[in-house]
C-alpha cells in the first residue's frame, strides 16, 4: 500500500478529522447510529431484514472504526524510514472478523448492549458471517495468527497472500462419504471488510519466449521476455487489528483478471466464447484454493497461483520503494525482509532476481547480494512430496524467463557445491534446484536463496538439518534454526472461550492476553477448591453447546457427564486418524463382549478434511462414518461409547471445540509432523494430550510433565530402525486386542452392505513397507488411553491437569514466536502511531 487507505489526513487537529472521530464514537449510541444508518441507507433494509443485512451493516460499522486508526497507522509506517518484513505465505485462515474486531477495539459489551436494545441478537449477527475460504489449515492460521500478534506487538509487517473466489470445498457428509461442493465465500457479495485498490496494480506474465542481446555501447547482457500472456494483479486490503492499541496491519490479497476482459471483435464475429476466454483463463488463478493436481492442468494452475502471489508481491515492494528512494537498491536489503511461510512462495526468489536485472540492470552478483539478504524461509514439513517440485518442462514453458534465471542460480550453486566436496558426486545432485529426473525443487531453491531457514518446533529444526535438509545444514550451518510455533490467546482464549476468559481475568487480571505468560500464576489457582469448581463448570458449559451442535449436525446425542475425546485435524495417513479409529473399535469391541467394569464413557470426536483427489483419505473419512454409525445403533453401547464426525471444519467449528475438548490427540507417524498448532489450542483451553512426542507435541509434554500428557509410542530412532524389520503380522498375531479390533474390520461388520470396501485399508495397515507405523504403536496407544481414563474418573485430579495445561501454554503464545522471529531475522522496531485510538 503506497499511501494511507481511504480518509487518509493530513494532521489531527483537522476541524473535520475532530467531527469524524466524534461521529465513529466506539459506545453503544453511536454504534447503534450507525448500524441503523447503514442498514436503512446502504443497504435498504430494516430490523426486519435477513439476518445477513444486519450483519453487513454492522460490519461496515465496525470497519468505520478500524479505518481512523488504519491510516494513521499507515501514516506512521511510511512517515519514516524504517526497515519492514513482508509475510507471503499461499494461505490467511482468519475465519470470522465480526467477532475478533469487537475483541481487537475493546466494544463487545457497547456493541452487543446497541444491537440488544434494537431487539437483535449479536450471536446470531455472528453466525451470518462466513469463514473467509483464505487457507485450509495449519499453515493458513498460522499465518493468521502471525499477523494478529505483529499488530498487537506494533511491528511493520505486512501479509500477502491470494483472493480466492472459493475456498478449498465445503465437505458435505452422504452415506458417509465425503462429497465436495463449492466454497463461494463471496457469493453475497464483497467481503465487507476489504478495501479494493486497483490504482495499485501490477502485471504477471506468463509463456512465450525470451531474446537476449548485447548492448553494443556498454556490453551489457539483456535479456527480453517476449511473454504471451499477460494478468493483471488487483489488490485487496484487509486490515488487521491489534489488541486495544490503536495499531492496525494489513493483509493484502492478490485478485487476479484479464488485462482485457472482453474481446469486442471476437464477440462481433459470433465467437462469443472465445470473446471472454482471456477473461476466465486470468480469473481461474485466484479462483480456488489448492485446484485438484492430479492432472497436468491442475499441476499447471498450481504453478501460476504460485508465481502469481510471488510476483505480484515482489513487484509491488520493489515499486514501493522506487517512489521513495528512486532506483537505488544499494540499502533495499537493509529495509526489507520477505519471510516466505512455506516452499509455495519460493518464486520470490528468482523474481527478485528477474526484477533487478532485466528491469533495473543490475549486475548479477549485485542483484543476488540483495535477495540472499532480505529472504528468509520458513519450511513446514518433513515430509518428502510436500517439499514442492514442479517438471522443469513445465515451468521452463510457462515461465521462460523465471526458468532461465532458476537454471543460472542452480549452476553458480552447484560450482559452490563442487568447491566444497569436489569428489562427492551424489551429494551434488541431492542438493541440486534442478534434479537429474527434470523437477524443479523448490524447497532447494528457498535454502539457497535465503539468509535464514527455520523449522516450525525444536524436534522440527533438528530433522531438518538432519535429514531433507542435511547436505545444505552442513554447507550453511549458520542459516538454519528453529521458531516454535504460537497461536493467539486472543482468539483461541479470549474470543472462543469467553467464561474462561472472565474466569482468568477476575485470578489474573486482564494483562495475560498480551503477556500469556502471566498464566502460569494459575499453578496456585489449581490449589482452591471454588477455583476448580468453576473452571470444571465452565467445561460443562462449553461441553454442553459442543454437545448441541453435534447432535443438530450428526444426529448424535454426545452427554456433558462422558470423556471428550478429541481428534480435529485434516484427514491424512500420517496424522494417524485410522490409530485411533482401531482404538475405538477396540473399545467397542470390549463393551460388546462384557467388558466394561470400570468404565469411563467416552465420546469421540472427529473433524478435519481430506484433500480430494487423497482417496485412502477419502475411505478412512467413511470408515470413522461407518463405524459411528454401528456405534450409535447397536443397544448393547448406549451411553458408553459415541463416536461423531463433524463435517465442514473449519476456524469457526474449531472456537466451538477447544473449549470443549478434554482429551486432546496428537498422534502422528514420529518424525512426520513439524509443529502443530491445533494441539496448543487445545491446551490453551486446558485440555489434556494424548500424543507421540513429535513436533511441538514434545514441548507440550516438556512444559506440563508426564503426569498432565498421556505419551506413548516409538521414538524417531526406533521408528528409523523397525522400518527395516517391521513384521505387522507378528505384532497382530502376539496382541489380542488388535487382532479383534481388525477382525471385526474384516468381517464387515461396520460395512454389512459391502464387506469388501475397508479390504485396501486393511491391507495397508498389514504392508511391512507402511511407512507410517500404525500398529506398531496400538498396544502403547491402548495402554495410554486407559490411562486417560483412569485420570479422568478422578474428577479433582482431572481439573488440577486441565488447569495446569491453560497455565503452562503461554510458551505457546504466538506472540513469543513473533518476538523470536523478530529478534534473530527481521530486526524491526515498533511503530509509534500517532493519534491513535487505543482502548
């Protein structure tokens, strides 16, 4: 954003700027006037309307409220100079703003007391909203989370990422089936919180060839990119609000369209098609999040989306900068930071590259200075196919020009790789951007091209350099460290879990929303009887509307009194969805033949999405249906054993769980998950962990002891080294229970109507070559459920864990995580805004 948004002012001592600020007053009144001013002249409705023009009216009014103090904020970011960090990442999962701009301005009591008295409901206001389709999981609402704490905390960092029309899908549940439907977040219109920008503008090529020529005067080497096609990139702000302080970031979000829309002498020839297929060809990058790749196509819409976001981005910090200081990049690197969240956006790279030289002229070595000074990487995954390649054939053909620049990058590298280990051949193409096979790694590409790379939790940022990244640890040991993962107490207490935030602010006071680490003086909480007897009736109330909106969407009736069992997350092999499914068919079975002494009910909760072209993904989400579903009907369980699947997750579903949720499982293959941030969530909410002590999951078990963190399961390097010996049917053969258990999976009794259909996950699960271990770890993952149940009949005993899980998350905090970013990589200082109307 190149100047202020909007109202942008030249002073606050303005006689008019002095009416504006009285006339956008944050009490009850002057909300209330202008919700009724907008809903009856914007928008032409009355009380009376559909609740979504009520909800639009009082978004436009809160979004009044955030404009004064987002250009003053903007005035105070460009007023100086100032070094700045710019966070790309492919996914923003914000969810719902209604709820975290009331938190953010301090007006939920003003603003809920003006809709009350008007004879509205804010809740139901709140509900209208739709989950902004921005991201999908983890990586997005860690993005989101980053942004949040950067505003709370006043530092100069803006967000990129993409304006999809739909988010991934809506999944619906058939016959327990996961269907996928369109996710049209925006079909009611414009999101009510973004500002378009268009006067800021930039344009992405794609295809056609290059030319490259001397300049007979100078000698120099210039290069032309002849592109065939050309898209133009439209800017959408959406701010960003800190905590009560007057500070708000944004989050700019590429739209992209044709640089004609409508081909008019196409159309006046009848080829009305053809007349707007530049139109829908440019529209189709931002149209979805994450297309389908199982097809060429889909790899290449992929690949645009990506260079989409990072040229856009590039361009736009680089034009920023040249209307500043002119053409002059000898101190850009000095002022600039790009933290790609993830391999997505490693295009930056070579686009930097791209932009400096063939637009600026700037030597090779000159223009490569600065962009390994002012990238730094984030990698997310230990996991070999999410570390992104594409075909060479494929970007060399859609991006000539970019693919010229990654060939010459990779070829200078590998002359550094040469001088290191000159004899080491094999070593050489382990560390190659361009592989042997013809694929481009992109993972590669962000190392070399970055100063910094860092793993999302301490176990993370050891494999990384000791296992997919290894070869490049050892050449730049000093590029590589790891930042623990955080999510916002803000939200994920605050705003989702509002009598536990009245609860903590009455011990505490209300300083630990900022300063998360003041929950621990909760330890001597957990010692007063009357202090744990609320916290577990704040539970029962969170378990009772969890428990509600179970039985409206799955028809399952969950009881407050049972265990919480929680597993929320995207379905995939290696989160191990199918462990746990075992372990439920396990308990069933002990029920269906009489044993059950000593039992502590349990309810089972399932959520999370499967990518749609991931069909065992698909199958284990129709296994845990089926399952539920015998469950539920067969007299024999009643109130013992439930077992839900929850579809449609997303950010808002998750505020309604993790203040319900008591066991919390963090399961995965050892070795596979990064971080998680899902599982401090639900800490945060003062649920125990079942876990394998994998990603930040073992920092968890750290922070809260063993007697808080039911663990279980190999470690990495016993994982490592069954691999070579992994015998499934000897461990099925030497343990009853799992035998049982995949015995009645066999037999079809969960699937009566097509025995056969579970025979491929049956037979994975008994592949000596399953890479992710399942029944390795069912006897130890058995043994630490009943010991969660066991705890959990000690109701005292129970609360004192629970509490003790809230008091020892603020480590978790993200707003730890961006302190340590901005410590060892952006080096930033906080924004003194001016005017401001903090709370």
């Amino acid at each position: 954003m190149d100047e202020a948004p909007a109202v942008a002012a030249s002073g606050g001592s303005n006689h008019w700027l002095e009416r504006i600020v009285r006339r956008t007053g944050r009490d009850a009144p002057a909300l209330q006037e202008d919700f009724l001013g907008y809903l009856y002249k914007r928008l032409g409705r009355s009380l009376t309307a559909e609740p979504f023009y009520q909800f639009r009216a009082f978004a436009y009014t809160l979004a009044d409220r955030l404009m004064l103090d987002w250009q003053r904020t903007w005035n105070a970011y460009h007023g100086t100079a100032r070094r700045k960090a710019f966070f790309v990442s492919m996914e923003f999962l914000i969810g719902r703003s209604l709820g975290n701009a009331l938190l953010n301005l301090g007006v939920e009591e003003d603003g809920r007391r003006a809709l009350e008295e008007l004879g509205q409901a804010l809740d139901r206001l709140e509900a209208v909203e739709p989950d902004a389709g921005l991201g999908n999981g983890g990586l997005g609402r860690l993005a989101a989370c980053m942004l949040d704490s950067c505003a709370t905390q006043r530092l100069p960092v803006l967000g990129y990422g993409l304006r999809y029309n739909y988010g991934m899908f809506r999944q619906i549940i058939r016959d327990g089936w996961q269907i996928e439907e369109p996710d049209h977040w925006l079909k009611n219109g414009a999101f009510p919180w973004e500002t378009p920008r268009p006067e800021y503008t930039r344009t992405v090529r794609f295809g056609g060839r290059t030319h490259h020529y001397v300049d007979p005067h100078t000698g120099w080497l210039y290069v032309h990119w002849d592109h065939d096609e050309e898209v133009q990139a439209v800017p959408y702000d959406v701010p960003i609000p800190g905590y009560r302080n007057g500070y708000v970031a944004t989050l700019r979000l590429w739209s992209s369209s044709a640089s004609e829309e409508f081909n008019l002498s196409k159309f006046n020839e009848g080829d009305y098609y053809e007349a707007v297929d530049a139109k829908n060809a440019a529209e189709n990058i931002t149209l979805v999040l994450y297309p389908n790749d199982a097809s060429e196509s889909g790899k290449e819409l992929r690949l645009r989306q990506h260079y989409f976001l990072a040229s856009a981005s590039a361009q736009d910090v680089v034009q920023q900068w040249v209307a500043a200081n002119g053409p002059d990049f000898k101190r850009f690197a000095e002022f600039h930071v790009f933290q790609i969240n993830d391999t997505h956006p490693s295009f930056i790279v070579p686009e930097l590259m791209r932009i400096f030289i063939d637009e600026y002229h700037l030597g090779w070595e000159e223009a490569w200075g600065i962009v390994t000074h002012c990238v730094a990487y984030t990698n997310h995954t230990l996991l070999p196919e999410a570390l992104e390649t594409w075909p060479a054939a494929m970007v060399q053909r859609v991006l000539p020009r970019v693919y010229e620049i990654i060939a010459e990058i990779d070829r200078r590298f590998a002359l550094l790789v040469h001088a290191k280990w000159p004899n080491e051949p094999e070593r050489h193409e382990r560390m190659a951007i361009l592989s042997a096979d013809g694929q481009v790694r992109m993972a590669h590409l962000a190392v070399v091209g970055s100063f910094s790379v860092n793993g999302v939790s301490a176990l993370h940022g050891k494999l990384l350099v000791s296992t997919v990244l290894r070869d490049h640890a050892e050449l730049w040991p000093q590029k590589f460290h790891a930042k623990t993962n955080g999510v916002t107490p803000r939200r994920w207490i605050a705003r989702c879990n509002p009598q536990l935030r009245a609860l903590l602010d009455e011990a505490l006071g209300p300083a630990w929303i900022t300063d998360a680490s003041q929950l621990h003086a909760l330890e001597d909480c957990a010692e007063q009887a009357e202090f744990r007897r609320r916290w577990h009736e704040i539970k029962r109330h969170n378990k009772e509307r969890l428990a509600e909106r179970v039985l409206r969407t799955t028809g399952i009736e969950f009881s407050p009194d049972a265990l919480f069992d929680v597993q929320v997350k995207r379905i995939h092999e290696y989160k191990r969805q199918l462990l746990n499914v075992l372990h439920v068919i396990h308990l069933y079975d002990r029920i269906k033949r009489g044993d059950a002494a000593d039992w502590t009910p349990r309810c089972v909760l399932f959520a999370g999405k499967a990518a749609p072209g991931y069909a065992m993904a698909k199958k284990i989400v129709k296994l845990i249906n089926d399952v539920a579903r015998i469950v539920a009907l067969d007299p024999d369980v009643g109130s013992l054993l439930k077992v839900a699947f929850l579809p449609d997750y997303d950010v808002s579903i998750l505020e309604c769980i993790a203040p319900a949720a008591e066991l919390s499982e963090q399961i995965p293959t050892i070795g596979k998950e990064a971080s998680g941030t899902g599982n401090m969530k639900l800490m945060m909410n003062g649920a125990l962990t079942i876990g394998t002590l994998d990603g930040a999951n073992l920092e968890i078990y750290e922070a809260v002891g063993s007697e808080a963190f039911f663990a279980f399961g190999l470690s990495v390097e016993e994982a490592n080294a069954l691999r070579a010996r992994y015998d499934p049917q000897r461990l099925i053969a030497e343990d009853e229970d799992l035998r049982r258990a995949l015995a009645l999976l066999e037999s079809g009794h969960f699937n009566p109507f097509d025995p056969r259909l579970y025979d491929d996950v049956l037979a994975a699960l008994k592949n000596p070559q399953d890479p992710w271990l399942v029944l390795a770890d069912f006897r130890a993952y058995a043994e630490a459920q009943c010991c969660a149940a066991q705890t959990y009949r000690d109701t005292e005993r129970w609360t004192r864990l629970s509490i003790r899980n809230t008091a020892r998350s603020g480590i978790f905090s993200v707003d730890r995580t961006v302190r340590e970013y901005n410590e060892t990589v952006w080096h930033l200082h906080p924004v003194e805004v001016e005017g401001g109307t903090a709370r």
